[in-house]
C-alpha cells in the first residue's frame, strides 16, 4: 500500500492525543489571603493592599504575541450537572474557561477541583431576559423591577458563593444588561472589587456592560458567538469554524458553550487540530481589553444622557426597554 500522505499521519497523531488524559497544571489555591473580605453573605472579592486584583491573582497565566490570531472559549452551566462537571474540568483543554452556575451544589469544591486541574474559573451572573418570566434566570437573579439596592445585595450573596473567580459572566440578562440604570451601578460594583466582566448574552454585539466596563479600565470581553445554542455535533463544528474564522479577522474572538457532552467531546477535538489553522487558545482573561474601544469622557457622558431619556420615555409609555443594539435571543436555562 502507498506510504500514508501527511493528513493521514496528522490525523492519526490527533486519535492518539485525544486518548490521552490532560495533564494537570494546578493554579494557586483560592482563597489567596489579602483578596477577599467579609460581605453581608460571606467572604467577597477585594482588591489587595498592594493593589493585586483578583483578576491578575486568579486568572491562568497566558503571555499573547503581537500579531497572532486568539480564541476563547467559556463553558457555562458548570456544577450543576455531577457528570457534566466532572468531564468539563477533566476533558477540556486548560485555556478554555469555566463558568460556575450560583446555583450550583458544592460550589467551592467544584471551583477548587477546577483550579487544581488548571482551568480558570468564572462566576455566572444571573440577570434578567426579555422574555423573563419565560427564560428565567433563578431566584437570585438581578432583575429591572428591583431598586437598585435590592439588586446589589443580590450581587453580593452571588459574590459570595465561592473564592478564586478572575471575574463574571453575565447569563440571560438581554433587559437587565441593556439598561443604564440597572448595569452601571453593577459594572461599578465589579470595578472596585477588581473583577473581569464578561458580556455572555448578546452574542456578538458590544454590550452596555461591556463598554461601561471599558470606558473605566476595567478587565472585560464580549461572546462573539454561542457555539451550541443548537447541541448538534455539525451544529457545534460549524460555529467553531465561524469563531475560527472571526479571529483570523479581528485578531481575537471568543465563544460561549454550554457543559453538554457533544459540546465537550466536540471542544476537545477542536482545540486539537487548531494551531495548524494558525490560531491559538487563550483562556478568556488573557483577550482582556482586546475588543471594546473605550468611549472619550463626552462621548460616554452623551450616551448616559441618551440612555436615560429612553428610559424616561419608555417608563411613560409603560413600554419594555429598548435593548441597547443587543439580540434579543437568549441562552436555554440549563435543567
């Protein structure tokens, strides 16, 4: 038979590699003291005295290079599934990032497993969709109908669920994100505690939380794109490609999957053959302050001013929210 050709033994090294278990490469254990202080629910992130914000304290370490193409991927729903969990943090490639439900069980031990892995971890942020109460988002969720103290409490028990996350994902949330008056005092919050934030809702378009994040410097990225909004093996392949695609254009992008097996199997195999397309994986911290321009001090004020009359007008017709350019699809509750 002829020699196999250089696809062939490419193919056959990739079968080998994806049966082989991942190596650990541990990350600090959280908490790290100096970070964290005693909120009205628990301790909650802090920025250190020597200025060391949890972010740079618990992201995985990652140096990008001028010029080269990234992707990210965050894998939500993290927790809530014994199974799912399990093979999210053992199968996954260490650069991809894992995103914690609130709502979870065992949160500190899940989140401490996924460190000692290697994984950074996320925190995800249930806010209010478009179409709440049908997409509902849980019971601690951020919600426009709250004042805003109420919402900030909420925010501080959902700080409170475990140590060691470089920052939030924000989850439904297309009406609460999309509202001046409701995000900003939130993106604030997130500043002082020293956070990341990271739009998960809008897949793609730029965010109000997002910009509000940047134009203060503080460490934030947007989903490009939901790679399993539909959880079907060609479905997946064909929205990493898009991802794959994106990079190569704007120099990063970064997708948002769910902890589903297929996602899993489909992710694993992926990272694999992806480098020989000229693309690297970077955990989502790394691609920090690489997509939203922040806005000049009158641009940003003119856009608060704005914000605010539409809410007004709204508030008088007693219509729902304009949302701030965003889609108004939404991610599946995850049973």
């Amino acid at each position: 038979p002829p020699p196999p050709t250089s696809e062939e033994l490419a193919a056959l090294a990739d079968e080998a590699v994806l049966d082989e278990p991942i190596e650990p490469d541990a990350l600090r254990p959280a908490p790290i003291p100096g970070l964290d202080e005693e909120g009205s629910f628990g301790r909650i992130p802090r920025i250190a005295d020597d200025g060391t914000t949890p972010f740079d304290a618990y992201k995985r370490p990652f140096e990008t290079v001028e010029g080269q193409p990234y992707v990210g991927i965050i894998v939500t729903g993290i927790g809530l599934n014994d199974n799912r969990t399990e093979a999210a943090i053992k199968d996954l490639p260490l650069n991809i990032s894992l995103a914690l439900s609130p709502y979870s069980r065992d949160l500190q031990k899940v989140a401490a497993n996924a460190r000692e892995m290697g994984h950074e971890v996320f925190l995800q942020l249930p806010m209010e969709p478009i179409d709440f109460p049908l997409s509902d988002p849980g019971p601690r969720a951020l919600l426009t109908s709250l004042p805003e103290g109420e919402n900030l409490v909420r925010f501080e028990w959902l700080l409170g669920r475990f140590p060691g996350y470089a920052g939030v994902v924000s989850y439904l949330g297309t009406k609460f994100g999309s509202l001046d008056s409701a995000i900003r005092p939130i993106i604030e919050f997130i500043d002082r505690t020293g956070l990341m934030y990271v739009e998960g809702t809008n897949s793609g378009s730029i965010s109000l939380g997002a910009q509000l994040a940047a134009n203060i410097d503080t460490p934030n990225a947007i989903a490009n794109i939901m790679i399993d909004d539909i959880p079907s093996r060609r479905q997946i392949d064909a929205r990493l490609a898009d991802l794959v695609a994106q990079a190569k254009t704007n120099g990063v992008a970064i997708g948002i999957a769910q902890s589903y097996p297929v996602t899993i199997q489909r992710l694993r195999n992926w990272a694999i053959r992806l480098e020989r397309q000229g693309v690297k994986l970077a955990p989502v911290s790394a691609l920090a302050k690489r997509q939203v321009t922040a806005q000049s001090a009158v641009e940003a004020e003119a856009a608060r001013r704005e914000a605010a009359l539409a809410e007004e007008r709204a508030r008088k017709k007693g219509d729902s929210v304009p949302s701030a350019g965003g889609s108004t699809e939404t991610e599946t509750v995850e049973n």
